[in-house]
C-alpha cells in the first residue's frame, strides 16, 4: 500500500510539498505516484535561480509507462535540485519522499500552501481516481 | 473483470500489477518492468503469453491453404518442426496480422496476436472455404515464454529426461510435439530461449519449477521494450490495416516469385511505383523518451511517425521505430514541444544482450 505522509501538502497532480525549519519548501512526487508510473527513467529538474508558479509546470517526470509534468506547488525561486535524480532516477521509486526529492523552492508566499491537500483529502482523491 | 490466463492466481501470488489487454488480465510487472528487462537480457525470464491464440490446421490443401494466405512462403518449410514469419495480408496488400506457422506431423500449427483473433480466425475460415483444411483453436493450451542467455540451462534443470532431448535437438526457429507439450526455440525478445504450448496444470506446475530455479517472471511491460531492442515488429502499433508489409520493414518475409497469395498482385504494384513509406529505426542520443504518435522530422518537414518508441534499458537511452516517408536528411522527433534530434538506424537494436544496429543506409 502507498503511504501518505501526515505532514506533507499534496497537489492532486501527485506532487508533495514540506515545509522546511528555513521556510524553504521541498517538493516531489508522491509513492502513490511513483507506483503508478513505475520505473522512473528520466527527470527534468528546473533551473536554480528559476522563478515557478503554484500550480504551473516547473519540470518532468518520464518513466517506462508515461511523461508526466511535475507542477509547483506553491509559487518562488527554485533555491537546490537533486543532481543525484540525474543518474539515479529510479531513487524516485526507491525513496519518493526522501532521497527522491526533486526540487526546493524559497517560497513568495506560505499561505499558498492552505489551498493544497492534506494527506486525507490526497489518499481519498487517489482511491477516487482508481474507481 | 478480463479473462483470466490459467496462470493467473501465481502472477497474483508474485505480486503482479495485472493491466487489460484486449479483454484479458495480464501482468505487466511484479515489482520493476527494468529489472525484468535485464534479467531476460542477463539470466532468464518467464513469461505467460497464454493470452496468444493458438490454431492448428489439417486436413490435404493445409500446404495450398497456407500458399494462399500467407506473403511468407510456407512451402520453404520442409523440416519436420520448422517455422515461418509471416504477415497475412488483405486484398489490398494490407497487414491483417502477423504470426508464426510451424510444420508439424499433423499439418500445421498457427500462432496469432490476442487482439486479432477474432478477426483472423473469421478471414482464415472465410479463406478456407471450398478447400480440406480443418481450423481447430487450441483454448486449453497455456503458452510460457522462456528467454535469456540462461533459459536452456533452466529449463533443462527442471524438466524430464525426454522432455530435455527434444529442447537439446531443436534448431533455431524450430518447434517439436512431446506427449502434450509443443515445445519451441521461438521468442520475441532478441534473445535465445524457447516458448512452449501446454495443458494448464503443466504450465502451473512448470512455472513454479522456473521460478524456484531462479528463471524471474516477467510482464508485459519488459516484453515490449524487449522485443522493441529485439527490433521485432508489434501489430497494433508499428503494423495495421493502413499499411503494407513493405511499410513494416518486412519485405524479408514477402515472397513474390510467381505466387498468388491474398495481397500479392497489390505488392507487386507496390513495388513498381515504389513503397509509399518505411519503417525505421531511430536512437535518442540525449535525455529523454520517445513515445508512440510523437511527430517525426526531416530537416523543417514533418516526415512520419513515431509507431512504438520506449526507454531501452540495454542501451540507457531512448529508441524507437518510426514510419516515415523519407530516410535521407536530418531527423529529429517533437518530445512535448522540445524538438530533438535522433539518429536514424537499423533494428535491430539489440541481440543477445549485446548493441547491434546499424546507421542507415539511404538507397
């Protein structure tokens, strides 16, 4: 079974966002997510110093089965990439909310984050999604 | 809920993530579609393709029968056991499908695709009228795929001293009726190993032999990107209806000479005005994936198609066959509004475990 992670917000895109004791927000995909996908092959990371918006495209995720867009889930400046992603994708399987982190924002605004999903409101979106 | 395969409660056992495919409940991984992958190219792997649909033809025209529905040339078969590829065209020299025929005591035994058989089995009955030729499907057989550089081994480990001598005898393309067991040195991953028809129980039993032997089953979704490396043809995807084999990179498996097989008089005039298009290869040399409909580009214009496109594990990068309407120039594919180049190439890509193709060769 995925797990949901009680203290991440969630896109029902399938990103997860926490927030960090700086205030930075890290962002990846959820183990719901990866399992869907199935074997990662390739990550499109944005760029440091890059603007993202909440809700809009900021990379890719490609795996065996399809390319999906990864959105931002909240709005800022992309302040580190996980470099390891680019040899390793498939650490996105292995460890989807630790070593498979994709990127981490400086956000412009927290309160972005009141309009994502709770792990409930994501798990019962997830099971909506498969019936 | 789809049909099920007679191993379907051991690919629930092993944990597989089952997916529809044309109506039936298939595996298509249990846990890493890669490492199923390299596990085929580096040790074994076992497959249940019992979904496939098996007929068996006799009666006296069976030969004369073949002659006439199929582009490959049955009468090339004149060893006990041998098969052929072949495409089965319509009148208009279109792909029905494709399949493989073997010569057996019998007459002949026919393996087609799951997702034509209906359609075939009415155009092969339909073809068979006014002719002796008895179609009879073998829906009791279970069919497991056996591939790898270590599948012979295996398989020898676990079967009986009879069963041995025939996989022992068998050439290439080659398949033998023992008792209940159609076994085949057959496959559709580029890679040595054997296929092999039996009674479900068998297969059952045969399957958990495989599996404690360490052969490691595998999904559906390693046996496309293997057979994709392998170079090998997918009907559906890279041959249909809207195209000649000669469009399918299978002018090897047509043969003309005087024969009047269903389609050739349309091949012929194919030939002298000229294939319309081809089926390529092609090689992505940076990040990212090449997927099926993806558009195809030569220079600034749009040339083709990408017909099946896939990350090859072997090679760590993307490859893919593609129907275009010209080999010669620069090519490159549209990933999602990133257009990149690739390199046009010769399936296939991959054999024995080892990268083969070749940069192609504009006439």
């Amino acid at each position: 079974m995925a797990e949901f992670p009680g203290e991440l917000h969630y896109l029902e895109s399938h990103e997860w966002a926490r927030v960090e004791e700086d205030g930075s927000v890290t962002v990846g995909i959820s183990d719901h997510a990866q399992d869907e996908l199935g074997d990662v092959v390739f990550v499109e990371l944005p760029e440091i110093d890059s603007e993202v918006i909440a809700k809009q495209e900021a990379g890719v995720v490609e795996s065996v089965k399809a390319a999906s867009d990864i959105y931002a889930p909240v709005s800022g400046t992309v302040i580190a990439i996980n470099d390891k992603l680019e040899e390793e994708p498939e650490i996105v399987n292995d460890s989807p909310y630790d070593d498979g982190w994709f990127f981490k924002i400086s956000p412009t605004d927290l309160d972005e984050l009141k309009s994502l999903l709770s792990a409930a409101e994501y798990k019962e979106s997830c099971e909506d999604d498969a019936h | 809920m789809g049909q099920q395969t007679q191993l379907y409660a051991l690919h629930n056992a092993a944990g597989a993530k089952l997916v529809d495919f044309a109506g039936w409940d298939m595996p298509v991984h249990y846990g890493s579609q890669i490492e199923e992958h390299h596990a085929v190219r580096r040790h074994a792997g076992v497959f249940d393709v019992s979904h496939m649909t098996i007929v068996e033809i006799s009666g006296a025209d069976s030969s004369s029968y073949l002659d006439l529905l199929l582009a490959n040339d049955i009468n090339r078969l004149q060893e006990q056991g041998k098969a052929i590829y072949s495409a089965m065209l319509n009148e208009t020299g279109h792909v029905l499908d494709d399949l493989i025929v073997y010569l057996v005591p019998s007459g002949y035994l026919m393996v087609v695709n799951c997702a034509t058989r209906e359609k075939d089995l009415a155009w092969m009955q339909r073809c068979s009228e006014g002719l002796d030729v008895k179609l009879a499907e073998r829906q009791d057989l279970a069919i497991l795929a056996v591939q790898g550089p270590k599948a012979r081994q295996l398989i020898d480990q676990v079967v009986d001293d009879p069963r041995r001598q025939v996989i022992d005898s068998l050439k290439v393309f080659q398949g033998k009726w023992y008792e209940d067991w159609f076994i085949a040195r057959t496959g559709y991953t580029g890679e040595r190993g054997f296929e092999i028809m039996l009674p479900g129980a068998a297969a059952q039993n045969l399957w958990q032999k495989l599996v404690a032997a360490g052969v490691k089953p595998i999904g559906l979704g390693a046996r496309d990107t293997l057979r994709l490396e392998g170079g090998m043809n997918l009907y559906g995807n890279d041959m249909d209806e809207t195209v000649s084999p000669l469009e399918s990179n299978m002018a090897g498996t047509v043969v003309l000479g005087d024969r009047n097989f269903v389609g050739a008089q349309a091949i012929r005039e194919e030939i002298s005005r000229g294939p319309a298009k081809l089926l390529v290869g092609l090689v992505l040399h940076e990040k990212g994936v090449l997927r099926a409909h993806y558009p195809v580009y030569c220079g600034d214009q749009l040339v083709g198609e990408i017909t099946s496109g896939a990350y090859s594990p072997t090679l760590n990068r993307s490859i893919a066959m593609a129907r275009v309407s010209t080999a010669k120039g620069d090519f490159s594919v549209e990933i999602r509004g990133r257009t990149v180049p690739v390199e046009l190439v010769h399936p296939p890509f991959v054999r024995n475990g080892k990268q083969v193709y070749k940069a192609w060769q504009a006439d």
